[in-house]
C-alpha cells in the first residue's frame, strides 16, 4: 500500500491499494494532476508489517 500524507497528518491520496507480488515497481506520483499545494507531504508505504515513510516537498 502507498499513500500521501499532508503536512498535518491528512490523507490525501491512496496510490496503491493492493498486495503487490515480489519484484520492482514504478508509480507516477503527479502533483500538479491531483491539484497539490506547494508545501510538505509524506509518502508511506507498506511492506509487509513494515511501515516506510518519505517526506518530499513540492516547490
């Protein structure tokens, strides 16, 4: 599961809502389609029982 996060805690988006089989992946994260502030977000991911977090800033 991918998803983003504001700066507050808000989910904003969920990229991917699936169980993914093993191997390598790649997803289009487009701020400007989904109408993103300019400003601070976090990516989480999970993997597993494990939790990946991200931060990214969109200038």
């Amino acid at each position: 599961m991918i998803k983003v996060f504001d700066a507050t805690g808000r989910d904003i988006e969920t990229v991917v809502n699936s169980m993914q089989t093993v191997g390598e992946y790649h997803y289009k994260f487009d701020s400007q389609k989904n109408n993103y502030k300019v400003g601070t977000y976090i990516i989480q991911m999970m993997v597993n029982k494990s939790v990946y977090l991200k931060k990214i800033i969109i200038e």
